[in-house]
C-alpha cells in the first residue's frame, strides 16, 4: 500500500523537501490519485502551524466478545495504516510531519459500553475522530455524543440507514443496509430465478433488523413473495429449530441470513441438518475465510453473499497484498472499511489542514479519492457512493469474486 500513501501524500505537499524514504520517487504522479479534487482551500484559516506535532484518532470496536474477529480485523488495519504512517515518518500535513497515535477502546459489541468509550476518547484521550465503531447499535447509542462534542467519527461496519441521519459529524464508510439488502433481493431474483424466498434475523440488533426490512421490501417490489419471515431475539440463542421448521415447511426458493458471523455457523449447520437445502444468501457479515471451516465447506458451497469488498476485486490487490504480509491473515469486509474509513479522516486533515473538528467534517463530506475497493465520494446523507460485491463461496470454501453492482 506503500503506492497509495505516496499518492495521497503528494496531493498535499507544498514543499519540496520530505521525510518520506523510498516513496519519494511517487510524488509526481499526482495525475492518478482520484484525490485532486479535494486539496484546495477549504475555507479554514487556522494554518498548519496551528495543527499540533502529534494527534490522537480514536478507533472503536468489538475487541472482545461474541464478534471479536471483528476487532482483529480492526486492529490489523489499522496495524497496516501505522505502518504506512510509519515508512512516511509521519501524516504529511501542509509543510509538516505529523505524529498520528491510534487510542483503541472496546465496544463489547453493548451500546452502553460503546457510550463510554466514545465520551473517554473525546473526553479523556482528545482524540480529533473516531473511527468505528463497527456495530451499528453500537453507532446510533455512541454517535449521539461525537455528534454533540463536534467530533467526526465514521464507523466501517455500521450499515443501518439510521446512523448517518444522527447528524453531520456522523459518517460511514461501508453502503448503507438498504442497498445491500436491495442489491441481493435484486440478484436472488435475476441471477437464481428466486420467486418465493425466508428469511431469519435478530429482531434485537439493528444490523439485522435493517437488512431484513430492506431484502423484504426489495424482494416484494419485484414480484417475490416471502413464504417466511422469522426472527429471534437476542445474541444468547443458540437453538433456531422453530424457526427453521417454518421456513423449511414454507419450501422457499432462496434463504436469507442476514446475521452477525458469530451466529451464522451454527444457524446454517441447523438448517442443513433439518433438511433445508435451498440457495443461501448473506450479507457482508460473512466476509471471512474462516466461516467454511466452521459451517462446513460442503454446507457452506455455493453460498453467495454481498460485501463492500472483495478480494478479487482489481483495485484491492495492493491493499490485499499488503495487509496479508503484515497479519498473515486475508483481510474481509471490516479491516478492508477500517482501512478505507481511516484514510479518509487522514485525507481530511490533511486537505483542511487543520485538526478542528469541523473543518475536518467538512473535508470528509468532500471527499474524492481512490481506495482499494474503488473511486470514493459521500453523498449528502454522509453515506459512500460506491458498488456492492457479490463474493461466492465455492466448493473448496475459498471466497471467489462474482461481480459487482453500482448504485443507481
């Protein structure tokens, strides 16, 4: 990824003469950053003697508990952009280098947890962002007091069409739950013929919630019928019987899952094993190369999924690359949003050069750059304007690329 630093890093460089190793043979190819757009003045006059040697950017996430691999992706992106920041000694800021210290805290994927660590980051710590935290419940109870102190914060993961509408410090940079949900609706319907399809989700997660009633809707509006539509309460279910004798009775099509990774295993095994062999669908929670194994590869074949990244996509090679030298791990769907939500807010302050709060907002409402996963601008809502891809798992349980879907 050292090519991509480089490139950003040039868009913002008014002086000839910087600290930046090897990347220095870069920092004329400003021609192919996609950034250009968003290095003019911002209208901030605070100067960059005014940005201090050293900042603080908090990162929020699911450290510990029921979806820790959340946070080990998080925190191996974030290993990858401080090693970047690293080789450049430091976020080239106008005419200087600029320390950039990460303060993670642990959500416990519980919003009252994920409060706390939100007010001791910007209360405690000063951090100038935040990044995360993943869970969208966790979002909508934490971005309530980012949104209040005037600190921008952009979650990776949190995909609920309700977290950017907090207010204008709030931001994301994976699609939205009504898009994915639609775009797998879409392709349930074009791509496997699906005229009648079930669906179970957690009535008590929002992540969930959102992209049942987004793939329902979807589904209905192009002539789909949904045969079954069940759900369970809380993350402490283990037994879905119930709920897939309905859907197995209901003979559907096509099987909707739209849950987090810790729960998908062992729903899918207790699907199988009753008898339910029907195409299934998932959703970016399952963007990890773990989930074969533990479903089973033979389950698990054919399955096919939508996520904000992929590993077969072209522009995502260097990151790939990259990131697996360092973690010795394939990155998924959140380090791949970590990573992306990370140089934004670096972007930003880079661009308003400045690490006021809201010129920092207003630098990432601007954004125009090129990431791994492709060209990248917001919306006015603050949410991504970018393509959705459908990953497959083939019969060796290896994550194959199948396409991707703009949105219209």
């Amino acid at each position: 990824m050292k090519k991509i630093l480089s490139l950003l890093l040039a868009l913002v460089m008014a002086f000839a003469l910087v600290a930046c190793g090897n990347n220095t043979s870069n920092t004329g190819n400003t021609g192919n950053t996609g950034n250009t757009g968003n290095t003019g003045d911002t209208g901030d006059t605070t100067g960059t003697s005014e940005v201090p040697d050293s900042i603080k950017i908090g990162v929020m996430g699911t450290m510990t508990g029921e979806q820790a691999l959340d946070g080990e992706n998080i925190q191996a992106a974030i290993a990858l952009v401080q090693q970047e920041l690293e080789e450049a000694g430091g976020l080239q800021v106008g005419d200087k280098l600029v320390q950039v210290e990460f303060v993670f805290g642990d959500t416990e994927a519980k919003p009252e947890q994920a409060v706390n660590v939100m007010q001791r980051l910007i209360n405690q710590e000063g951090v100038v962002a935040v990044v995360g935290p993943n869970n969208s419940s966790d979002c909508l109870a934490a971005f309530e007091i980012s949104q209040a102190a005037g600190i921008p914060a952009i979650t990776n993961c949190g995909t609920n069409v309700q977290v950017t509408q907090i207010g204008d410090y709030c931001f994301r940079s994976c699609f939205i739950d009504s898009f994915q949900g639609q775009v797998m609706a879409q392709y349930a319907v074009e791509e496997f013929g699906a005229q009648t399809a079930a669906v179970l989700y957690n009535n008590g997660d929002a992540y969930s919630t959102g992209l049942q009633e987004a793939f329902v809707a979807a589904f209905e509006e192009l002539g789909g019928t949904i045969v079954a539509n069940e759900a369970f309460a809380g993350t402490d279910v283990k037994d879905y019987s119930a709920q897939l004798t309905t859907i197995m009775n209901s003979d559907p099509d096509v099987f909707f899952l739209p849950n987090q990774n810790n729960m998908v295993p062992m729903i899918v095994q207790q699907a199988r094993t009753m008898g339910i062999d029907c195409q299934l669908l998932g959703c970016d929670s399952w963007d990890y190369d773990f989930l074969p194994e533990l479903i089973g590869v033979d389950l698990c074949a054919g399955t096919v999924y939508t996520s904000g990244y992929s590993n077969g996509i072209e522009t995502a090679q260097d990151f790939y690359n990259a990131f697996v030298e360092l973690n010795d791990f394939e990155p998924g769907f959140p380090s791949a949003m970590t990573y992306e939500a990370t140089w934004i807010v670096l972007n930003a302050i880079q661009t308003a050069q400045s690490v006021d709060g809201a010129a920092i907002r207003d630098a990432m409402a601007a954004t125009d750059m090129d990431l791994p996963t492709g060209h990248f601008t917001f919306d006015e809502d603050r949410n991504p304007i970018k393509a959705c891809a459908i990953v497959e798992y083939d019969e060796n349980g290896q994550r194959v690329y199948v396409t991707s879907v703009e949105p219209s």
